[in-house]
C-alpha cells in the first residue's frame, strides 16, 4: 500500500492562519446593504427609530410625520420653517468625508449637466462613486435632528465652546467661528459614530485634534440602552456592525 505524503497536509496547515487572516481584511466593516440616501432615511424611520421618535441634541420629540415637538424653552433666531421638521443629520458631516473623493473635489467626466456644463461636489460623487453613495447612505451615521439645528451645524467640526451660550435656547448646542459644541448627552453617541466611520472606511481620517476630543467622549459618556437598541437594529437590516458601542 502506497504511503500518503505528509507535506501537501501540512503546507494546508501552514496556510490556514494566512487564509483567515486575509478573509478578516477582507470582510466588510462599513455599509454595503445600500447605496440610496433616500431608502436609508426610509429604514430608519420606519424599522428603527419606530418606537423612539426623539432628536439626537436636543432629544426633542417629534410624530409620524416628522413635525417637531419642541421641548420647553428651545428657541432659534434662523431656519424658522426648518426648525418644525426633523431632517437625517450626517453626524460625520457628508462634506468632510465626501472631500477625500476625487469627484467631489475635481470632478469627472461624467458630471455634465444637460447644458453641457460640469460639475462636482456631493452631486458628482454621489453619481459616479459607488463607495460615496455606500457612505453616504450608511444607516450608523444618519440621525433624526431638528432641521434648523442640522442647518446652523452644516459641516462643522466639533470641539468645546464653554464661553459660548446656546444658539436654540434650553437646548445646549453652540455654534461659533465654525465649530459646535453638542449637548452633553449627545457626545457618547456623536464620539461612537465618529470613531466608527474612520474604522469602516479608511480613506477617511480623523484630525489627531478630533481624534482626541472623540476619544474622551466615548469614555466619558458610556454607551445608553437606546444607543445598544439603535445599534442592534442596523445591524440587524444593514449586516455590519458598530464596534464600538459596547453592549452588556
């Protein structure tokens, strides 16, 4: 009887740990369920924020049909008609991280317009580049806000403002000289979407500034039950996970 050569066996072995390895770069961390910003504000209307109808800064409630409940005290000096709805705010502001794509910044020969002229920004990538879109649409990010403070926010960066007072009133969110200061109990979450957006999709990059500031928020403020339900429910529809919302 022929003897059976060890060496094909074993050379498997050897390559087992590598093949794992590589399937573990490989495997997706961010969104990659759907590329519709419309469709992702569809789903978490409906399949996660159903039963928890409230604004991540200034936890403001709001009905079925996106009107506003404004808490007691909260007042706003611009974007009066927008500070009736609630709008998707992208924490991680769709500019900073939209920038880090070619067809956002120069453009690409497939952004002209029907009268021939071209165009770039968040209207080129969205319509050339499938990772933008799969960004853009990433359920993680996407958070109910009341529309005139998603407005005055637009696409800056966060830090601490103690000299400033609020611009909406009872509710703490501060604006100034581009920067913005969310309420205490919105930093936990804002650190946790932060820290996860640079995990899933490497081309986009942190400040070691901002870096820092999230760091110390995520460990200052611990993970709510609400944020483990929210997290459970993406999960659960777009197929990947948060890491670092840590549920007991």
């Amino acid at each position: 009887m022929k003897k059976l050569s060890l060496a094909p066996i074993l050379l498997l072995l050897l390559l087992i740990p590598a093949i794992c390895f590589a399937g573990t770069l490989n495997s997706k961390q961010g969104n990659k369920w759907n590329q519709s910003f419309n469709k992702a504000k569809r789903t978490l209307e409906r399949q996660v924020y159903f039963d928890h109808q409230e604004t991540i800064y200034c936890g403001a409630e709001y009905t079925g049909n996106k009107r506003v409940i404004h808490p007691q005290g909260f007042s706003t000096s611009k974007y009066s008609k927008r500070a009736n709805r609630i709008e998707w705010e992208h924490v991680v502001p769709a500019e900073n991280f939209g920038r880090t794509f070619t067809e956002w910044r120069d453009g690409d020969s497939k952004c002209v317009d029907k009268r021939g002229k071209p165009f770039k920004g968040r209207k080129c990538a969205e319509k050339v580049n499938t990772e933008y879109r799969y960004m853009q649409s990433d359920m993680y990010n996407l958070y109910p806000a009341i529309g005139a403070v998603n407005a005055m926010r637009q696409n800056y960066n966060f830090t601490m403002l103690p000299d400033e007072e609020s611009d909406f009133g009872s509710c703490s969110m501060k604006i100034e000289n581009r920067k913005a200061e969310p309420p205490v109990n919105s930093r936990g979450r804002i650190a946790r979407t932060y820290k996860y957006m640079e995990w899933a999709y490497p081309g986009y990059k942190m400040s070691k500034a901002q870096r820092k500031l999230m760091d110390a928020w995520d460990k200052m403020y611990p993970t709510s039950k609400w944020e483990c339900v929210r997290a459970k429910r993406i999960q659960d529809i777009q197929g990947n996970m948060n890491p670092f919302v840590v549920c007991e």
